[in-house]
C-alpha cells in the first residue's frame, strides 16, 4: 500500500501545526535549509539551564530530548537532584565504560523502563536481568549471527522490491514515504520473523502501536516514585493492553506453525528460534518465552528500523548533493546479493551518520544498586546514571560540527571515532543483539529506494524530532519521487 498525499495538503499541515512548531519553523527562516552546504537539520529549543522539578518532568513526558541545557552538550559529567536521588548525566568515555560495560551488574533498568516497556516486550531479552538475561543471551545469539541474518537477506530484499515497484506508479505524486516506511519495515519483521506477509495484519498492529504511543507510553511521576510492586492507575491500562497485545502475538505464532510443513534447513527467524537451545542446559524456550522473544522482536524489528531509515530519506532529501551520491555508489549494484552491502561504504555512512542524528533509543537510564564512585564522585544506592545518544552524539568535546549532517565522518579512513562516543545500540554486554540485522535492513532498503528514485520534499517546513520511547519525527513530510532512468 502506497501513502499518497493529496495535492493542496501541505496547506492543511502548515493550518494544523502546534504553536512550538510555528515557533520552530521562525528559528530556520533566516536561512534557506535546503541548499545549506553542510546541512544542519532543525531541532527543537534546548531547555533553559535551570527548571523547576514539575518543568523538568513536564519536558521528560512530551519530549525527552529537550530536557537538557545547552550547557549539557559541553559538560563531561553533570549531576543534580531528581525527586530526592541524585542524577549524573555521562558524557565521559571512560564514566560511561564503567557504567555500562565494567561494573554493568551494579546498574539495572529503572521502574519507569520497566513499567512502560514490560507490556510491549514481556520478559524478554530487552527487559531480562542478572542469569535469565545470560541465558536468553547466549541461546538467542545464533540467529543473530552475520551468517544468520545473511540468509535472511532475500526477506528484507522481496518486501524492498515490492515496494518499489508500487512507487513506479506513483511518481511526481505527493507521497508519505515515512507512513510506508513503517509499513515496509513490518513487512520485512513479518517476512524474516515468520515467513509470512504481513498486509492482513499490518493495520492491527500499527493500532496497537500508536494505541500505546499515546498516555501508556508517557511516564507519569507515580511511575518514577514508586516501585513496581505497587500499580499506578496507568499500570491498570498498561495491563489490559498487554493482554490484548501478547493474545495477537500468540495469533501470529499460530499462523506461522500452521503455514507449512517442517523443513531441516531453517528459513526464518522463527526457525532459528524454535531450534534455539542454551548451550550450557540445552533447554529451550518455553511457549510463555518464546511469545514474549517474538513481541521484542517484531517491535524493535520494525519501529527502531523505520523510524530510522525514515529520518535518513529526510536527510538525503535536504542534502541532494549527498543523495546523489549514493544514487552513483548503487547504480547497477546488484543489491538482492548481500555480498553487495559489503561494497556500499557512502550508503552505510550515511545510515551511520542518521543513527548519530537521530539514535533510535536516546536516552539509557540505570539505577545504582551498591555504591560506587564514577569520575570520581560518589554514586549511592537508588541514584540514576543517565547516558543519552542523543546528547552524546551532539556533545562538542566529542564531535567537530557536531550538528551537521557529514556521512563523511564514518567512511572508511576517517579520523577513528571513540567506542563509548558513538552508542545507536547501546555498548557491553547489552549492546542491541540485532545491530547487524538492523543496519543490513536500513542500508539495502535505503540503496535500493535511491538506486530508483530521486526523492524531494514538497515543502520546506522543518520536521523536528520527538523523543518519548523511540526518536520519532513530529510531522510526516510527503516527498515527491522522479524515476531514475
């Protein structure tokens, strides 16, 4: 299904946006964004430097990623006062190596994380800690091995071409390309996961996740304060919510063991799952868990990709000199072969540089269980350590021009960027299991749009970043598509 946006509606849109868009939109119109030579994308107004409590709390609910000073984005480490506990925001290496990687067993996920993803993801991976999180690690980490995801690579490329070829008749049309996006990237969830198309449940699935998107999904300071043994009145619609959720879950797991005959070769996701064993018990998943590993999957799958590749068409479509050249890196470039990934360095650096942008996951927050000191300050039980991509990836101690859109930062003989700088998927032992399934899906979709088409947008209003649990744009912009001969 193709998004088309009937002529006149950009009008509509410039009626209908909120009044800190319109004051966003004044901040860009000394300069004409789409002809800047090192492009700076717009982003919304940083928080002023100091706020009260409720003021704070307020930005976390709307907007995650105006929380912070532009102080914040100088700072190695800053810390203050968050509803009585101390909270140290890490933009040093080496605080966010002790933190995540050195002493991680010390720091687990806060209530509020736990609060509002547990009903999407269940008890799996992403949520799992201390020995269940290990063993679900080390029997899921097979299937998300290169070699893995290499034959998933046919999946990704049929819902890929597929969708190209509806656009083929759509050109010079007004299209909603970020809305399709999120429509191919569950296909390829569908497709890798189960083997199955999924346009007869994409419509649900989408309900479920901006049913969630909207109040479930907001912290609330009950979510904060308490603990989560005790409910707070959005916890009772979070739990209606997950039954309905995990029962489509479970629906899909149904039609996928009843869609064909058993095969020793695995085809899917799925495949590689049910084989799945602990190699130190040999146990596999039970039912319960493997509903709750393909809940993770089919969300992180499909809502972090699209948002993602959504953004990098965004940015290509800003920065026609960028676009072009990956349109001459992929022109005649076989790319349902996965060999030919490997080839496309412009393309992946520019998925790397809108990874840097706009990271998917902004912001990793943990709770001190012991005391510990970091950077040499003490951190006591219950204190939060908070380590945003977002800031990170725009801090001025760390990056040059940190706010431009430069792919040239990540192509191979560039200055070498820090590890602990640079975290789209997390870093340690928690580091995102499907990184490399996620880039693979991000660049072939992104080669192959722009290997057929040139895109552009139909107006110039700025599309600003809103950040509650994933990056999402505020707006859908429509594109304009010419054919590439």
């Amino acid at each position: 299904m193709v998004f088309i946006i009937p002529p006149g509606s950009g009008l509509v849109l410039a009626k209908t946006f909120s009044e800190r868009h319109l004051m966003a939109m004044s901040d860009y119109a000394s300069h004409d964004i789409m002809h800047t030579p090192a492009f700076v994308p717009p982003v919304p107004s940083p928080a002023p430097e100091v706020m009260r409590p409720l003021d704070l709390f307020r930005r976390m609910r709307t907007n995650g990623i105006t929380v912070w000073p532009p102080s914040a984005y100088e700072e190695e480490i800053t810390r203050h006062r968050f509803f009585g506990r101390a909270s140290f925001v890490l933009n040093a290496p080496e605080a966010i190596r002790h933190v995540l990687v050195d002493n991680q067993d010390n720091y687990e996920k806060t209530n509020a994380t736990i609060r509002i993803l547990q009903p999407l993801l269940g008890y799996g991976l992403f949520l799992s800690e201390g020995r269940d999180w290990r063993l679900q690690r080390r029997t899921i980490a097979p299937a998300f091995t290169p070699k893995a995801v290499n034959m998933l690579v046919p999946h990704m490329h049929s819902a890929i071409q597929q969708v190209v070829d509806e656009l083929h008749i759509h050109t010079q049309s007004s299209v909603d390309l970020f809305t399709l996006m999120q429509h191919l990237a569950l296909e390829i969830a569908g497709r890798t996961m189960f083997s199955l198309e999924m346009k007869s449940h994409s419509l649900e699935l989408r309900d479920f996740v901006v049913r969630y998107s909207g109040t479930l999904s907001q912290p609330h300071m009950l979510d904060v304060l308490l603990p989560t043994g005790i409910p707070t009145p959005w916890d009772i619609g979070r739990k209606w919510f997950r039954r309905r959720w995990m029962h489509f879950v479970e629906q899909l797991i149904r039609e996928r063991a009843t869609s064909g005959e058993t095969v020793e070769m695995p085809r899917d996701l799925f495949d590689l799952l049910m084989k799945a064993r602990d190699p130190e018990t040999d146990k596999e998943f039970s039912p319960g868990q493997l509903r709750d590993q393909v809940a993770t999957m089919i969300l992180a799958g499909h809502e972090t990709t699209a948002v993602s590749l959504s953004w990098a068409l965004y940015l290509l479509a800003l920065a026609p000199e960028v676009q072009e050249r990956v349109a001459d890196e992929t022109r005649g470039a076989e790319l349902g072969n996965g060999v030919s990934l490997e080839k496309l360095d412009y393309t992946r650096a520019v998925v790397d540089e809108t990874l840097r942008l706009y990271p998917p996951a902004y912001v990793i927050v943990r709770t001190a269980r012991y005391t510990d000191r970091v950077a040499g300050l003490e951190v006591r039980p219950g204190d939060l350590a908070v380590v945003s991509p977002w800031l990170l990836h725009r801090h001025k101690r760390r990056w040059t021009n940190p706010d431009a859109f430069l792919p040239e930062r990540f192509l191979p003989g560039a200055p070498p960027i820090d590890r602990y700088c640079y975290l789209p998927f997390g870093i340690g032992p928690r580091i995102c299991i499907g990184a490399h399934f996620a880039l693979t899906e991000v660049t072939l979709a992104l080669a192959t749009l722009i290997q057929n088409f040139r895109l552009a947008l139909t107006d110039s209003l700025p599309v600003l970043p809103i950040a509650i649990v994933t990056t999402q744009p505020d707006r859908r912009p429509s594109f304009r598509l010419t054919f590439r001969k």
